[in-house]
C-alpha cells in the first residue's frame, strides 16, 4: 500500500530529477494507485501536494533554509523533498491539521530510509509551527516563489503592486474551462446534463461558448457529452484568439502552430466545418492529438500538415486568415505549468523572440492581399509581444494592426496600441498577448 503523501514523493522525486511535472504525476498515479486505491479526495491530495511543492519550491527552500543546520542544497535531495511536503502542508494546506502534517512526514522520512534524521525531520517542523509567524520572506521572489528575473520583468512592465496580485494569481490552483462544440449541442443542452449529473459549473457572460466548472468533478472523458464531441477543454482567455481572427465559412485557414489543436477545432467550428484548414506543426506525435479531437468533435474541415510552417512555399498567397499561436515562454499561465516559471531563462526567452519573429515573418507571406493574420502568445514577455509586432510592423509597412475587433466583447482587453493583452488576475483566465493584422489590398 501506498499512501498519498508517498505517491507524491515518488512523482515530485522524479521532478526533482528533471521530469516533467504532469508527466511525473501521471506515471506515479499510474503505478501506484492501483496498488493503493485511492479515493478520489486522496488523489486530490496528491496532485496538490505535487503541483503545490512545485509551485512553491523557492519558499519552502528558504525556510528550510531559515529552520536548518544544512542548506537546502546541502542536504540530500530525497530529504529535502521530503521536508516540502511537510512544509507545504503546514504553510499552505489549511485543512491539514499540524500534528498530521508533521507525524506523516516522520513517517515518510523514515520509510524512505531517512530514520537516523527523522528527528531532524519532526524537529523542522515543530519549530515552524512555534515560530512560523515571526520568520518572514523578504522580497516577491522568495514571497511568492519565483525567480527574480520573472519578477524583474514583471515589474517593470506592470509596477510593483500589479505583480504581486499577479504573483497572488498564479499561485492558484487553475480553474478547468470548456469550450461548447455548437456543432454538436447547444448551451442549454450540455448544463441541463451537467444538472442531471450534479456537475457543478458557472455561465462566463463574456464568451459565447464557455463554460467554467466549479470543485472537482472527477476525470473530465467521464463528465456528459465528452465522447459525444458536445465540449472541449478551453481556458477562456484562449477562446478569444479564434474569435480574434473571426474565420467564415468556405475560407481558406493556415493554423502555423496548431497542435495539440484547441484553437484549431475552435476555428472549424466557428466556420460552421465549412471551409479548408491546414494544421501545421513540426511534431507529429502532437497532431495525432489535434487528430483525435478533431474525429471526436466530428470535425471535417481540418487537413494536417508536418513541417516547419517558416518553409511552406506552396501556402504563399493562399490563405484568407492565417494564426500564428507561436511557441513562448509561458509566463501567462505558470499557474498551469508549475514547473515552468523554473524550466525558462532569461536566454530561453531570448531564442524564443528569434523563432516568433521568424514564424512572424515568414507565415504572413501566406496571407492573400487584404487578409488577416493574428499572433498570439500566452505570454507577459514583452521580448515575445510588442517587440515582436513592433519590428514586424517596422519591416512590412503594408500590414496594420487592425482595431476595434469584430466581435464588440474582445474590445474590453483592447490596449491604446490596439493589441489585446489580458492580466490574469484582473479577468481571472491565464494571461494571453493577441494582435490582429492586416495585409494591404495592394500587396504582392
């Protein structure tokens, strides 16, 4: 048997190692949850005590730190996992009562060959509990677990005050949003389910087709009208872009970077599955994804396409609406990504502008004179937005950026520029960077 507390441990070891958080959590939840039958408010435990310990690494370090003999760096890595999981328990898990959190640790300290320095272990602890409240982080990086360069950039874009409720914000637990297929069933038909089902979700007044659920509702191919093709996983911020680019029926589509698919789907049916839309994308695994959501949602308008979308010749001049969802750093949705906020580098991002303005670049070649091209990130790197746009737009005077939108609610996040950027935590859905252009009639 496997408690909850030693999956996490197993999963956030293998974080540790280099792995990816959700595949690390996935594969430990698969070996060892059918040998421990865990019930589903334990699986929740494991899950946030990984996504959490993650999330929270650089403050749980420094009050290790703050609470050791050893440096957290100085200790063995197993034991400093160890010591997250109890710390996270006593700093951010209300619900836990103390002596549990410290007394499971112990015990996790001790079967995982740590019984020399379990009472180092139980000793860490207590004295957190004693004088947790006089210990205090200096600083947002350390505060709120980020790494200062975030922070930096963060600052100075949005000001002091904005990024700390932005900090604040990306330290929740992220909400679960669905997209409705109208294709396939209406508002009304997927909540009167979700009503019969006890799903509990709510209305997002500002997009047409979202819907967000509320609590946990158990794995999502089990909730009503998921193998009917009725919804999609969306967050709500992503909805927009498809909008943004407002596709028509019988056009013609270039989707550059389109697996794993959300948008791509989210254009088919927006154009009512009437029209062409070319897939593109360098990985082939990740289209088969985009290809199973398409057969699901019983869309037939979607060709794929494999290959660098910076070299597709064939497409110049052919398409009616391009979108470029370009590959970036993230810092939109670390909320998500738990790790991601500790994978990207000031460098990283640095590449990542190099390959945008390259797709930029590149993929507007694809636009018939008069058409649309929107670019989008989900991104709060300047480096990955405005940059990108302002020097495409210095190196292509036949484009403009387009504005007001066509669909009157995206004006609500509409900037003085005329690019739309939506602040996580002022509209509550991850934070995404979308400009839409327009190539003049007369181009050639």
């Amino acid at each position: 048997m496997f408690s909850a507390r030693q999956i996490a441990f197993i999963a956030l070891r293998d974080v540790h190692k280099g792995a990816f958080v959700d595949v690390a959590l996935d594969r430990a939840l698969q070996k060892y949850n059918s040998k421990s039958n865990l019930a589903d408010n334990e699986r929740r435990l494991v899950t946030e005590l990984v996504y959490g310990c993650v999330r929270r690494q650089r403050t749980l370090d420094y009050f290790i730190d703050l609470l050791g003999k050893k440096k957290a760096h100085q200790q063995p890595k197993d034991l400093r996992t160890i010591l997250h999981i109890g710390l996270y328990q006593l700093m951010y898990q209300d619900r836990i009562p103390a002596s549990a959190a410290v007394n499971t640790t112990v015990e996790l300290a001790k079967d995982n060959g740590f019984v020399q320095l379990a009472p180092v272990v139980n000793g860490m602890l207590r004295s957190f509990i004693r004088e947790g409240e006089k210990l205090k982080a200096e600083g947002l990086g350390v505060l709120y677990s980020f790494p200062d360069w975030i922070i930096d950039v963060w600052v100075k874009q949005f000001g002091e005050e904005e990024t700390e409720k932005l900090c604040q914000w990306m330290n929740q637990t992220p909400t679960i949003d669905l997209r409705v297929n109208l294709l396939r069933a209406t508002i009304r038909e997927v909540e009167t389910a979700f009503y019969d089902s006890n799903i509990e979700y709510e209305k997002l007044g500002y997009l047409p087709q979202a819907l967000r659920l509320i609590g946990s509702n158990g794995a999502i191919q089990n909730l009503p009208g998921y193998e009917q093709g009725w919804w999609s996983v969306q967050d709500s911020s992503a909805q927009l872009v498809a909008h943004l680019l407002d596709p028509q029926p019988g056009e013609v589509i270039i989707d550059a970077c389109a697996a794993p698919g959300g948008k791509t789907t989210h254009i088919a049916e927006l154009m009512g599955d009437e029209g062409k839309i070319w897939a593109c994308d360098r990985t082939a695994s990740r289209l088969r994804k985009l290809e199973e959501n398409a057969r699901r949602l019983q869309l037939k308008s979607i060709e794929i396409c494999i290959g660098d979308s910076r070299s597709f010749s064939q497409f110049i001049n052919t398409a009616d609406r391009v979108l470029v969802d370009a590959p970036c750093s993230g810092l939109g949705t670390l909320h998500r990504h738990a790790d991601a906020r500790w994978r990207q580098t000031p460098e990283s991002v640095e590449e990542l502008a190099v390959l945008q303005r390259e797709l930029l670049s590149n993929t507007a070649k694809y636009v018939k004179p008069g058409g649309v091209l929107v670019y989008a990130t989900c991104t709060l790197h300047p480096l990955e937005n405005e940059a990108v746009i302002e020097s495409f737009l210095v190196a292509n005077p036949n484009w403009e950026i387009e504005a007001p939108f066509p669909n009157s609610f995206l004006n609500n996040y509409i900037m003085p520029q005329g690019w739309l950027k939506v602040m996580p935590h002022q509209y509550n859905m991850d934070g995404f960077f979308m400009t839409r252009l327009r190539k003049s009639n007369n181009s050639q």
